[in-house]
C-alpha cells in the first residue's frame, strides 16, 4: 500500500479561484440584477444611479484588480479611495448589510466554492463596515 501525498492546491489567488474576469463580470453582473429585482435591497438601490451600467463597470474592474487580478480600475482612475470616492452617499448599518446580503445572495446563486465564499464574505464585511458614515 502506498500513500497518496498529493495535496489540494488553493489558486494562487481568489481571482483564479473565482474563474478569472469571466466569473467577476458573471458576479457583477448578478449582484446588480438582484438590487435592481428584489424588494429588500430598496435603499441600496436608491444610492445608485438610473442606469447601472457605470456602476456595473466600476464595481468589476475594481473587483478583478482587489481579487488579484488585473488593475483595471487602478488604470482607469488610480488608487481606489472606496471610503472618499463613497462619502457622498449616506451608508449606514442598513445599506452596508443590504449591500452584504445583495453580494452573498449572487455568490450563493453562481454556486462559488463554498470556502472561497467564506473567505470573500469576512472580506466584503470588513470593507462595507469600514465604508459606513451613518450611524444607523
């Protein structure tokens, strides 16, 4: 009998853990869709604009560049500065958890690897928490 030493190797990063821009934009993609659908995410959706289409775009080439992936927000428009860049929107308790429940509702229907959920959930609430400046 011998042994099986082989290990399971996580990707080198969560962008190719996710399946690469293809699955970002499939993410994006969903995320938008469900605040635009579904009733319980009403105050998130009132902090964006009409038409989604730029916020859609920003929130991918943000999201590739943060997972590990290519910098295209970086390139378009440099450092992030999410909490300035959001200051102008009133972000309390109720639209960061929107927001988290919006994000976990799209990754639970693309049915993403479960342990890279766990992984992008604590790092999505740990941003979201810090972009708030309402308190409630």
């Amino acid at each position: 009998m011998t042994e099986d030493h082989t290990t399971t190797q996580q990707p080198a990063s969560a962008f190719e853990w996710i399946g690469g821009e293809a699955r970002v934009r499939e993410l994006v993609d969903r995320f938008y869709d469900l605040m635009d659908l579904e009733p319980a995410y009403r105050e998130l959706r009132a902090l964006h604009p009409t038409h989604l289409d730029g916020s859609r775009d920003k929130l991918y080439w943000f999201l590739c560049g943060w997972l590990g992936g290519p910098q295209h927000y970086v390139e378009r428009f440099g450092h992030p500065r999410l909490r300035a860049r959001h200051l102008p929107f009133p972000i309390g308790i109720r639209e960061r958890d929107q927001w988290l429940a919006c994000m976990d509702q799209a990754m639970e229907e693309l049915q993403l690897d479960p342990a890279l959920v766990t992984r992008l959930r604590e790092a999505f609430f740990n941003t979201a928490d810090w972009m708030r400046n309402r308190g409630g």
